[in-house]
C-alpha cells in the first residue's frame, strides 16, 4: 500500500448515490470527508472493507467527517448492498467511471490469470474546500480504517 499527503484540490462535481440523494464535493457541511473505492459490491474483500468503516461510521461522524463508498455498480446493486450490511453511509454510483478516472483509480489487475481492468481499492481524505489532503492506494482492509481514523483524529 502506498500512501501520500496532498493538498491537491478537485473540480466541484456530483454523482448518483443511494436514497435517492446526489453527492456533491464542495459545500459539505462535513469538516472533512472520507471517499472510499472498492472494487464490487457483496465480493469477500469489499464486504468487509463496508462493514470496517460501518463499524466505525460513529467515531468518523464525532469527529464531523462523512464517509462515501464509491464503486462502478449500479444504483440498485448499491440499495440492495447497503440494505443487506445495513450501512449507516451512502453509496456513491459510479458506472460510466467519471469519479473513478477523476480519482485515477482505474487499474490493470491480475484476476484469475487473467489481466483485467479494475478499481485499485483506494481512499482519500477530503477536507470542506475540496482538495486532497491525503490518499491511500492499493489499500489492505485489515488495519486500513483504524488508519484513516488515526488522520481524521489528528485533522480535526
């Protein structure tokens, strides 16, 4: 895992997310906000990366940051995804991989022997101006949210 800290800020944009909500970068009331892209929804790896910042969505929210996962399924797989995990978070739909290419989080992966193109599994913190305060790619889901808590924490 590679991790980096920035400042580099990003253009104003919205997506689809589930509740029938739309997510827009800049003019959160959030302090800062965690972005998080996995790669499918109800796969082992990305289950338990939703689970890990579920489990810890109260400490993020205490300390005034908003969680998003973000991946290229659909709106309905999303609903259904976070009705099943019971996500206290949104879910950002990305299918046409508008937010994917904008974060550069599209990758040549190794998949079965096969070489396919895919989300690197990646986070990045957001401060309420919209630039990138930190990033975090080719994320290992173990210890990564206690991570992410530790740079919020410090943030606020």
């Amino acid at each position: 895992m590679t991790e980096r800290l920035s400042l580099v800020a990003l253009p104003d944009f919205t997506a689809a997310m589930t509740s029938d909500k739309t997510f827009q970068l800049l003019g959160r009331p959030a302090k800062a906000t965690v972005l998080f892209f996995y790669p499918k929804d109800n796969t082992p790896g990305c289950t338990t990366e939703n689970i890990a910042f579920r489990d810890a969505y109260g400490k993020f929210i205490a300390a005034g940051v908003e969680i998003y996962g973000v991946s290229r399924d659909s709106l309905r797989s999303h609903e259904s995804f976070k009705a099943k995990l019971e996500l206290p978070f949104e879910l950002i739909s990305d299918p046409d991989e508008a937010m994917c290419l904008l974060f550069n989080v599209m990758k040549m992966k190794q998949m079965y022997g096969k070489t396919v193109r895919g989300v690197e599994r990646s986070t990045f913190v957001i401060d309420a101006e919209g630039r990138i305060v930190k990033e975090w790619r080719g994320v290992k889901v173990a210890t990564h949210v206690e991570e992410v808590l530790e740079l919020v924490a410090r943030l606020n």
